[in-house]
C-alpha cells in the first residue's frame, strides 16, 4: 500500500484492474447508478458485488486489497479511481455508499456442487427470453418469465430450479463461455458460477425490507 490512505483499494497487476472494470461496467450498463460493494476475502483478494436488476447478485473475486475491509461505492466514483489509479495500483472509492446497499448477501461459505450445465444451454435460453421480450416491447422481460424456471439440477441431494432471472444476470454479466456454468446452494441461496463470475438468488425475497 502506498501513503497513509484510511480508504481506498490497492490492485497490485493490471489483469486485477482490467477485471475489476470490467465487472463495474457490466454493472453500470444494468444500472447507471449501480453502487458496487467491496469486502476483503483473504489477505490478498477481495470480492465485488452489485445487483443486476434482476433480484440476482453479481460477484467477481479480485487480487486486492479494500480498506476498511467492507466499503460501497458508486460505479462512476470507482471507474474514475481507476482511470487515475497510481503506479502501486492505489485508487480512490469516491464518497462512501453504505446506505446505499440494500441487499442481503448470501453466506461465505457452506456451498454445496449440485450440478453443472452446458454453457450452450444457458446461451440457448437467453436467446429465446431475449425473443419473448422483445415482443413485450419496451418495459423488458415480463416478471412471469423472469420467474419461470429454465433449468432443473439434482445432485447432492436436493433439487435446484434456476430461474430465467438467473440466466439473464449470468450471461448480461459476461459471465459464461463456451464451458459449463456450476451450480451450488446452500439454505435458500442459489449460486450459478460461470467462468468470470457468480450470480446468487435466494429463493426468497433477496432485497431487505
């Protein structure tokens, strides 16, 4: 870490600050005033989250470090930092956000594998919800597609329905390739992981009240 800055994050590479701007400009497009979330994971990574618009979380892990280990920031505010990042890779979060966030995070650990699903899959679906909705017009997916679930895993001894929410946030993320998405849970929480991120829906009501 550089100077004596009480707040900010510390990305040691590029590949860490490519990653992270990527992930807050795949936010930014669901949500021009996304607010994004910053924890410390580990001694030397941490995770982002923001929400997607589709009742569904977004997270990506990065090589870093956020100080105080918890901070919510806006997107522009963090986009800037990084436009200005200085050589050790320090950036600035802007204004804080905490009372911004009014989302419940899923538990840090306790995931169980339930199964995994073809990337093509997942890719197939988006393409026919992207049909139904654009003959919704321009209001988007109708509530009754983005509950419907496409996808039905078993394994580990439960059976998980995937909601088209799930798909749309995957793959609007740029989540997914051309490998296979996983599939885990862990008490109401369901987590699809794809190859450059997550996204976690609680079989509840996600937003707190």
């Amino acid at each position: 870490m550089s100077g004596t800055a009480e707040r900010g994050v510390w990305l040691p590479d590029v590949a860490s600050r490519t990653n992270l701007r990527a992930f807050i400009e795949r936010a930014r497009r669901l949500d021009e005033a996304a607010v994004i979330r910053l924890r410390q994971r580990s001694v030397d990574t941490l995770i982002t989250w923001a929400p997607t618009g589709f009742d569904v979380l977004a997270s990506r892990v990065v090589k870093g470090v956020v100080k105080p280990p918890d901070v919510c920031a806006g997107a522009d505010d963090l986009l800037r930092g990084l436009a200005a990042a200085d050589p050790s890779g320090y950036l600035q979060t802007g204004f804080a956000m905490d009372s911004a966030w009014r989302w419940a995070l899923p538990p840090d650990s306790g995931f169980a594998h339930v199964d995994d699903v073809p990337a093509s899959v997942v890719l197939d679906l988006v393409q026919q919800g992207a049909e139904v909705s654009k003959e919704q017009g321009p209001q988007g997916p109708p509530v009754s597609l983005l509950d419907q679930e496409v996808i039905s895993v078993s394994g580990s001894g439960v059976t998980v329905g995937i909601p088209m929410r799930c798909v749309f946030a995957l793959t609007a993320m740029g989540f997914v390739d051309e490998d296979v998405v996983r599939v885990r849970t862990v008490g109401p929480w369901v987590r699809v992981d794809g190859p450059y991120g997550s996204v976690y829906y609680r079989r509840e009501l996600l937003r707190l009240v």
